[in-house]
C-alpha cells in the first residue's frame, strides 16, 4: 500500500510467551479442509419425507384406514352380502340388531352397515374428483401466474380471487340448487372444486415465486433452457411439496363437504348411497334409533380424520425445518 | 470497575472453564463445545476466530444463556465477575444481560423490529435495563445512545423506522443499545460481517473508541483471522468445538504454532494480499519451528496457501503471449424503472456507462460494494438482463441482436458461477443431472459420452465420481460450489464470469476453490470476470482490476498497481479497509 509503509520484517521469531496457548495435535485431529463425507444412500427431500414417514406409526395407521375404506368402496360386496336400497321392508322400520343386520334397520327398514359400506364410494369419488379438479385448476393458474408474471399474473390471480371470494359451500348451494335436476356424483364434485381451487393456486404461487428467484433458475437460464423447460424442470418440482400437502387435507374437506350439501338436501339425491344422504335421513330418528345416525358418521369422520392426518404428516415430513425442530 | 479492584490482583472479568455445550438432534445430543476455556481480562478485548460450525458463536451465546431451545450446557461454568452464569435462574440471568453484559448481534437487517420506529426501541432497551426512568429522562438518553452511537440529527432519527436506516446505520443503533448501560463486557457476534468493508472499518474503529472510553471489555466473534488479529489483543481459535491455539493475536498472528491456525494463516486473503504485496513470501517460512514435526511438510498449509497459489498464477500468466480480447463492454449502461417513496415512477441507473476489455485467458476482477452495479453487468454479459445501452462484444462479435440458434452458442462459450452454494443447485436433481443439463440442453453427445463427461468434470474438481447419484443436501457449500463450477465448464466455455462465487465460503475452503480456479484456467485456458466485494481475495485472482462505485468504473488497472498505487480517494479507502492491513506480519 502506498500510504501504509511495508513493515519489516523482525529480527527473529518471537519467545513463546506464557499465556500462548496451544492445544494438543492428539486432541484436536486435523481432517482435510472439505472432505466429502457422503452417506450410505441418496438422500433428497422426496427421499427423505418418505424416510420420516416410515418411521411414523400414525402414517401407516392412517394409510391403512384409507386403503381399507378404498377397498371398501371399491368392492362393497365383500364387505356385506345384503342389498343396501332393495328388500327394504318397512316391517323393520327402526327394527335393533338382527342376525346379518349388525347395526339394525332405517326407518325405511333398510340395513344401516350395508348403506354405509355402500355409501363408501360416493364419499371417496367426490373427494377424488375434487382433488383432481382443484389441484390441476391450481397448479395451471398457480404455475402460470407465478412463474410468468406480469399481466398474465393480474390476469390469473384476479380471476383466482373471484373464486375465492366465495365460500365453496355456499357456492355450491347455489351451483345445486341451478343444477337441481342434474344432480349426480360429477356435478356436484364440479361444483365443490370450481370454487376450492383458488387456494390451492394462491399456495403454489408464493411457492413458485421463491423459487423462480434461485440461483440455480438463473443458471438453466445461462445454460439456455426455454422458459417452460424451466418452469416443468427446476421450479414447479421444488414449488410443489406444499401442493401436496394441502391436497391432503383438501381432499377431507371435499368429503365433509359432500355430506354437507347433501345433508342440506342439495347434494345427491336421496337414490344415491351416500354418507350425507343417511345423516340426513337420520335426524329425525336420533333419539328413538342413534345408530342410524352414528354409524355414517362415524364412517366419515374416520375417513376424514384420517386424510387429515395423512395430510399433516405430509406436510411436517416435506418441511425439513418441521422435521429438525421434532 | 470498582476501585478495590483495581487494587487487588486482576480478577479475570470472564472466565469460562472446561465449558460442555450440547445440542439435542434427530440422532441423540450432538456436542458442540467440547470443553472450551477462555479468559478475559477486564478492559480487554478478546477475538474468537473459527470457521462456521466451530463452536464460536455458540459459545457466544452459552455465557447469556441465549442457546437454542435445543442446546444446553452440559459442563463446565462461566464465571462473570465471580459468578458462575451458567447456574444463575432465568431471572438473574435477565438482570444480567444488557446491564452488565451487552450483546450486538450478527445481521442488523434482522435485528431491529421493522414495524416499531428505532427510538422506541432504544427507549426500551433503556428502560428494560433501568438504566433511566420517566419518559423525559428516558428519551434524553435514548437520543445520547443515538448520538454517542454516531447518528447525526439524533432527535430527529428517532422517529424513522429501521427500513429507513442503512445497514452501517442500524448496526451503529445495535451498538449503541447494547453499550447504553456502560456494561462491562460487550459480546458482538460477527459485528459487520453482513457489511460492506469501508463501512465495516467505520464501525469497527467507532466500536473501539467506544469501548476504550467507557472501560467496557469486548469479547467479540469473528471469522477472518486479518481482522481479528487487527482489532483484537487477545485471540482465540476455535475449530470443531475446541480451542485449538489462544494467546497474544499478534503473537499467534507472526508465530502460529498449531497446525489449524497455521492453516488459518495461510488462507486468509487479507493476510495473503498482505504478504503478497510485502514480497510474495511464503508462509511456511514464517511459521517458524512448527509445533509438530511434520505438520508442515504434510502439506496441510501447502495445499491452501494463497500465496504460492496467486504465485504460480501469476508465472503461468506471465508465460501466455497476448491473445486479444474476449470480453469488451462499451458505455454499458442500463437504467431500471423503479417505485420511488411516493409511489411516483423513477428511474435508477444501475450501471452507468461502464467500459472495460478482458484480454482473453487473464482474469479481471470487478470490486464494489453492494448496489455498486457489478451483478448486474455480469447479467447482462450473460444476456440474463438486456442493457439499455451500450454494447458488448465477444470476440468482436455484438451480443444484443443474438438469438436462437446464435444465442445458444453464445451462452455455450460463456458460463456463470453464482454467490449462494446453496441456492445455485437445483435441490431435487442429482449431481450428475445438475452437471450433464447443459450438454443435453445443447444435445452434446449421446448418453454415454455425457455420462463420462460428467465423470470427467467431477474429476476436475476433485470430486469423488459416486457424486454423481447423490443430491445437493448431502455436500458442505464448498463442494457444492465445486459442483457448480463444473456445470460451468461441462459445455467447455472460454469464458466463466464468477459472480462472489466464493464470498459465502469459509476461509479454508475458499483459498481451496480459489486454487481450483487458477488451475483450471490454466488448462483450460479460461478467461474470468471475477466479481467480488473483497479486495483481498483479488490480489491473489485477478491480473486486472476495475473498481466500480455507484455504478461506474471509477478505476482500472493493472492488479500491481492498483494496490501499489491506487489513484483514487475511494479506491485508498477500499484497500485501507482490508482487515489486517495495518498489523505487522513479521514476514
């Protein structure tokens, strides 16, 4: 340096002086400046959630309950050999348990275990359904507008928020009541998910938005990748953990919703097996007949209970931070 | 102090002895202070010196009980003025924190809450720490606080909230809070680490007048050994856990007898521009004697020292005849439309008419402070960001009207390493994905041969070839800074523009990936723009320098002589705020 003379060098090395302290070679081993110490197997976040949710008995709980219900709702025949809306006889209206009969008769004389082993399926094809709409409306619009901005953003998200300023129930209500004559398991899946999907894209978005700012988008750029190469290769696939997780829960909201709208009377109509539908049916009979209304209840509430917890295990299991912090 | 203090033998202000500090994780309790002891004398000022992951801050935070939830001291005390801190209640310790010992933390911008307005906040320290009471009284020492911290119009700051203050700003006010008790110990973790380097000099020469006038003793944390050595009078090395050497820092500084430290030594780049500059001595002579027979020879200073690194670079430069230039930059200008306070529109010049060549194979590097404009050249010679105005050329060639076809050669021919390891990588994909993307975008070969070009560029950069199947989140930043260099060369550019790719590195493994560039610019012939805010780090890099501030060249020169003669006031104050500059090296 120009203003700061070079100091010259010193005669000697300086004494060791007595408050010099230096440990021992033996206690603090050297290893090599940033050696790479890998582990037995890959390890990525997808690898790792799934390593976390292994290890959690509550995951294999709840995705047995789910499976089993799937299975249920796929072939109901297994499960009971009675007809759930034929051979129902008024001569047992509210009749109590019988043999074949576990939980006894509905006031139109009907098995209760057969309609809600056959009710499985309405349940789940909503759920499903709605799932499917939402989570493609919402990756579509979420995607879109986060990744590519500018107008098209406003565009999107405006038309987001015009969904999302109604509530989905109530949406749906008036969507049913239109559709009154029309009522089957599709419509009213459409009608739930038309209106669910905007929180689904409002999560993606954000996600997108942290991501499409990383280094790594900036260096596929360099490289030279189109823009949707990198939207389908480096940002949607690090946007979308928390995707999934909602989804999860969403799909238990769909559920719940269904019921709602068919306990309202605007959701399936009362031909229809649905878990909703024998609520509805039961209300009057609560006190003489509980079980009318408890076993569909029950029947949703664990399905709902145990997408739920599905849904936040996902959620924790994707989080790393979540996962530290346990 | 109390004068029967004064009268007695030095009782040690802070003495921590054999302290065990745990921290409990997926896989049982994990040490991380494996029995540390320090002292420190009242008055002192003592420097802990480490790399991250080495136990200095935590250690920091064990003596004011400020661990994580997760962590706890298992053994061991601190003793403070005789009191053992580590076995004091959450209430005692309360006492204690702010007004006998304050604390500065790391990141200024992170610290303030943004929603109250900086008066509040001291107020509040002020009145937590009883040190005033009643609003008038607490006021009129919240505005001294300000003004002792070096705010001008104290009165009136009050009022401004922290996003009105400039990071040098709001780690004066952390500063001031902290010392507004007159404590008699000051912890400040990395002070001005997330600072610019003139304003880290201004604050660190303020914090020194501050501490020297009120008697306070000052403990504080930092990685760069130049600075502690500069700053402190006594030094601590930290590594893995463990004091490795602790002494007078100028006497570990000129005589480091611990094979880590003398490691240290070797790495630092304030200490190697030093060196440099002072006749490109080697280190190894100056460690003297080593401790450990063998220690020297077993190449574990040779293998990182900057020193012959920048030697060697220097030789291999002076042996390439002149090949023209690669890279020329002509009024380079790009203005930003931006939101001004009022919500009115407003433009920004980010880059204001910048001119410069780099003649091909050299390097040039391009220092500034944050906001000088730096990154956002290099976006636009990487046609990330088109310019306003100007033009660039490579190779003669005009890169503005390229596209398609014409583009993709360009951005084959020229590569970016970025600052962050951990954001450059794309998480999800494997390493030999990350590394093979640009041939296969660029339909390089078949599979095979991408496959052994992957094999090839992991050897390159010292990198075992099972990376290849493994994700980013199992490599330390370093290797994945690696990982990026060699996506960088897999499409064999000629040219690489290395945006502060090793600013966010640890000393060690910095001087190791600095080393890897010089040697591969050697084989490959590559021509860098080496984009840095430190200046020492371009001493040992770079053959030519341009220095920009507000978003001009405001000089540029030959390496030599910009640090032999620099010509401008902003240039001087910029060498003058490398860490270390002012301490004899005894080299």
């Amino acid at each position: 340096m120009s203003n700061t003379p070079i100091d010259t060098v010193p005669e000697k090395i300086p004494e060791r002086s007595p408050d010099h302290f230096v440990a021992a070679l033996d206690d603090t081993p050297l290893v090599d400046v940033d050696s790479v110490t890998v582990g037995e197997k890959p390890s990525n976040l997808w690898i790792d959630a799934w390593r976390d949710l292994r290890r959690r008995p509550t995951f294999w709980i709840s995705l047995v309950v789910i499976l089993f219900i799937a299975v249920v709702a796929i072939f109901p025949t297994l499960f009971t050999q009675v007809l759930p809306d034929q051979n129902c006889s008024l001569d047992n209206s509210n009749a109590g348990p019988a043999a074949g009969h576990p939980f006894g008769f509905t006031k139109q004389g009907c098995d209760i275990f057969s309609r809600t082993v056959h009710g499985a399926s309405t349940s789940l094809s909503v759920g499903f359904i709605v799932i499917l709409l939402t989570t493609v409306l919402g990756i579509l619009f979420g995607a879109f507008a986060g990744f590519y901005g500018g107008w098209l953003d406003s565009l999107l998200s405006r038309i987001g928020d015009i969904f999302f300023s109604i509530p989905y129930i109530l949406a749906a209500i008036v969507v049913m009541s239109v559709l009154f004559a029309y009522r089957n398991v599709f419509v009213l899946s459409l009608a739930i998910g038309i209106f669910a999907w905007p929180s689904t894209a409002r999560v993606l978005r954000a996600e997108i938005l942290r991501v499409k700012n990383s280094d790594f988008v900036m260096a596929a750029t360099a490289v030279g990748l189109t823009r949707f190469r990198i939207l389908m290769r480096h940002v949607l696939p690090n946007s979308i953990a928390p995707v999934i997780a909602i989804t999860t829960i969403s799909l238990a909201g769909a559920i719940v919703a269904e019921a709602s709208l068919s306990f309202l009377g605007v959701g399936l109509p009362p031909t229809f097996m649905s878990w909703g539908n024998d609520i509805s049916q039961a209300q009057s009979d609560l006190r003489t007949n509980p079980q009318t209304l408890i076993i569909p209840s029950l029947a949703l509430s664990i399905t709902v209970f145990a997408f739920i917890i599905i849904g936040e295990l996902i959620r924790d299991a994707l989080d790393p931070k979540a996962r530290a912090q346990r | 102090m109390s004068t029967s203090e004064n009268l007695t033998p030095a009782r040690p202000l802070l003495e921590i002895k054999n302290l065990e500090v745990a921290f409990k994780t997926q896989n049982g309790m994990v040490k991380a202070l494996k029995g540390v002891d320090i002292t420190l004398m009242p008055g002192k000022t003592l420097a802990i010196v480490g790399e991250s992951g080495s136990g200095k801050s935590t250690t920091a935070h064990a003596i004011i009980n400020l661990l994580p939830g997760s962590g706890k001291i298992t053994g061991g005390e601190v003793l403070f003025d005789g009191k053992d801190l580590s076995k004091l209640s959450q209430k005692e310790i309360q006492f204690i924190r702010g007004r006998e010992i304050g604390f500065v933390p790391q990141d200024p911008m992170a610290n303030l809450n943004p929603v109250w307005s900086i008066g509040f906040q001291v107020e509040e320290a002020i009145r937590a720490n009883g040190i005033a009471k009643g609003r008038a009284e607490v006021k009129k020492r919240a505005i001294q606080v300000l003004k002792e911290a070096g705010l001008e119009d104290a009165d009136k700051r009050m009022k401004q909230f922290p996003h009105q203050f400039s990071g040098g700003m709001r780690q004066r006010v952390l500063i001031g809070m902290g010392l507004s008790s007159s404590p008699k110990l000051l912890i400040a973790d990395e002070p001005t680490s997330a600072l610019d380097v003139t304003v880290q000099r201004k604050i660190l020469d303020h914090l020194e007048t501050l501490t020297r006038d009120s008697g306070t003793a000052l403990l504080f944390i930092t990685h760069d050994l130049g600075l502690a050595a500069e700053r402190a009078e006594q030094l601590v090395v930290m590594y893995k856990g463990r004091v490795v050497e602790s002494g007078p820092s100028r006497e570990i500084l000129q005589n480091p007898l611990h094979p880590y430290t003398q490691r240290l030594v070797a790495a630092a780049p304030s200490l190697a521009s030093r060196r440099i500059q002072s006749g490109r001595q080697s280190v190894v002579a100056a460690a003297g004697t080593p401790l450990y027979a063998g220690a020297a020879d077993a190449g574990v200073t040779e293998s990182i020292d900057l020193v012959s690194a920048a030697a060697a670079r220097a030789e291999q430069v002076a042996h390439t005849p002149a090949a023209g230039n690669a890279i020329e930059v002509r009024d380079l200008t790009k203005i930003y439309k931006i939101r001004g306070a009022k919500g009115d529109a407003k433009t920004l010049k980010a880059v204001d008419s910048v001119n410069f060549s780099i003649a091909r194979g050299t390097t040039m590097a391009l220092v500034g402070e944050s906001g000088s404009g730096k990154s956002t050249v290099a976006r636009m010679l990487l046609r990330l960001e088109d310019a306003t105005s100007g033009e660039i050329r490579i190779d003669g060639v005009d890169t503005a009207p390229l596209a398609g076809r014409e583009l993709l050669n360009l951005r084959r021919r020229m590569q970016p390493v970025f600052q962050d390891p951990y954001g450059s990588l794309n998480p999800l994909r494997n390493i030999g994905n990350t590394i093979g993307e640009p041939l296969d975008v660029h339909k390089v070969g078949d599979r095979k041969s991408r496959r052994a070009r992957v094999f090839e560029l992991l050897d390159q950069v010292s990198l075992p070839r099972t990376l290849a199947g493994r994700y980013p989140n199992e490599l330390s930043g370093g290797q994945r800074q690696r990982v990026a260099i060699a996506r960088a060369l897999s499409l064999k550019p000629d040219m690489v523009i290395l945006d502060e790719a090793v600013s966010a590195l640890d000393v060690l493994v910095q001087a190791q990936i600095l080393r890897l560039l010089s040697e591969l610019q050697e084989e490959l012939s590559l021509t860098y723009l080496f984009i840095t805010h430190d200046l020492a780090v371009v001493r040992v890099i770079a053959d030519n320098v341009s220095v920009m501030q507000g978003g001009r060249i405001v000089e540029a020169a030959s390496t030599d002589e910009v640090f032999g003669n620099p010509r401008m006031e902003y240039t001087k104050e910029l060498l003058d705020a490398i860490p270390g500059a002012h301490i004899p090296l005894g080299v």
